[in-house]
C-alpha cells in the first residue's frame, strides 16, 4: 500500500521511492477558538442529541466557526474541500516565539495559532520536551512548486500520495504546522511518532487548542496516512471536546463525508 503524505518540507526534492513509501507502521498516537461568529450556512449548529458518541460538535462548542472560510479556526481542507478563494493568503502571518528549523514563509503561521504555539512548546519545555516548528505556512505559488515537482518525477498518481494539490493544503491556511524533536530525528518519517515531541504533542496538543491532524489509520477518512508531527489549530474547547469524546477526524467531528482522493 503506498503512503499518503500531506506534508512535504519545503523545497525537498521528490522521489519515486518517497512517494511510494510503505504506510506508517507506529502504532497510535492520536491529539480559545478565535472569536469570529458566523452566519455561513456551513458553519456547524450543536446537534439537540444528548448522545456523546454523535460525530458532531457538542452544545458546549461555542461560539460557532465557518467550514469553509479561510480565516475561520474551523476551516476544513481536504481533497474534496478545496480553499476558497484558492490563491488565499492570511492577512495576519507572523513568526511565532519558538524554536525554529526553518526559515522564511515556512516559519510563519497566523497569528492565533502562532500564540497557541508559543504556550504549547513553552508547556512542554517546562516538562523537558523541546520542539522544534519543521513546517508553517506554504504559500498557494510554493504549493504549486512542490506539487508539480512531484508529477515530473513521479506522475500525478503518486504525486497525490505524497504531496496536496495547490490549493488543497493546511498549510496554506496559517492553522496548520509540522513539528520536529528538538533532536532532529526522525523528522517527516513514520519513526517520528516515537519522538518525545511527537509523544508528548499526543497526549497535551489538544490543552492549547491542537489535534494531529492526520491520525492512524484514518487514511480512509483524511486522504493521507498517519502524520504524527502535522498539528491543527481548532480552539480548545473543540480541541478537548474531540480528544474526551475520543473522536480522531475534522471530517467525523462536523458530520462531513471522508475524503480519501480527489472528486
């Protein structure tokens, strides 16, 4: 089975043999919104359901966010959820206050994820765990540069499985960003997720308003396969609602369609 992967570093030169990578062999590791209330139809209403295993918001998610507004904490992108518009850009990117393995456009995230993410890793220095931001924001130009990079080498198909579309990345939002050990190893490989920072990330992302995105072995539902280090700004309340309801997807969570190729 190939692997699908939904972040490539910046810059990386793709390969046949990346592409087609074995899935990820690691067991497990699974994971205040910013205050923009909507009237998007999209935006998710709380089921009247008193049921705790309904895949959907509880009542005590509040206030409501758009699923399809960029600069929405709620924003779902997938393969069937492109961004619109798709050449988006966040008005508000900044560097966040951490400890940086990269540089340039890819240091940045918004400004509410960049707040979050100063106290998550400050939180997990504080416990011995250093963290390191691998991966930020990816421009919709980039997306296009890493993508078609892919299909030269590779051919679309296996392109598809290692890197998103343009316009179909996290990334791209300024919600989203791929951590790395404040060691370096294992870094964007499925050895990762046995890394302090990947560990640690698992078991305390959701206290500062993050899920991993891209869990085990719902590859069927998000498109791609177990990314232990690529994290997701939600907001807490939605972050802590999904990790004590056990629920392991966006797409669960607000009762949308899984994603697994592109329409």
């Amino acid at each position: 089975m190939a692997a699908l992967a939904a972040c490539t570093p910046d810059k990386s030169v793709p390969s046949p043999a990346a592409a087609n990578a074995p899935s990820m062999a690691s067991p497990a590791p699974s994971a205040t919104p910013s205050s923009i209330p909507t009237t998007d139809p999209a935006a998710v209403t709380p089921p009247a359901s008193p049921e705790p295993s309904s895949a959907a918001p509880s009542s005590a998610v509040a206030p409501q966010h758009s699923l399809t507004d960029p600069t929405s904490p709620w924003v779902i992108v997938n393969k069937h959820r492109p961004l619109n518009p798709q050449d988006f850009v966040p008005a508000d990117l900044v560097q966040p206050n951490v400890r940086l393995a990269v540089s340039g456009e890819a240091s940045m995230v918004n400004g509410t994820t960049a707040a979050a993410a100063e106290k998550m890793f400050g939180a997990a220095a504080s416990e011995g765990v250093v963290m390191a931001l691998a991966s930020g924001y990816r421009s919709y130009t980039t997306q296009v540069a890493t993508y078609n990079g892919y299909v030269a080498s590779t051919g679309q198909a296996a392109a598809d499985r290692a890197s998103a579309r343009p316009g179909h990345s996290e990334h791209q939002t300024g919600w989203s960003f791929d951590i790395a050990d404040g060691g370096g190893a294992c870094s964007f490989q499925p050895c990762f997720a046995d890394q302090p920072a990947a560990v640690w990330a698992k078991a305390n992302a959701h206290k500062f308003g993050f899920v991993v995105r891209y869990p085990w072995m719902f590859h069927d539902t998000t498109g791609y396969f177990y990314e232990s280090w690529h994290l997701r700004y939600v907001g807490v309340e939605a972050a802590t609602d999904m990790a004590n309801r056990g629920i392991a997807t966006l797409e669960e969570y607000f009762g949308l369609e899984a994603a697994p190729d592109y329409l």
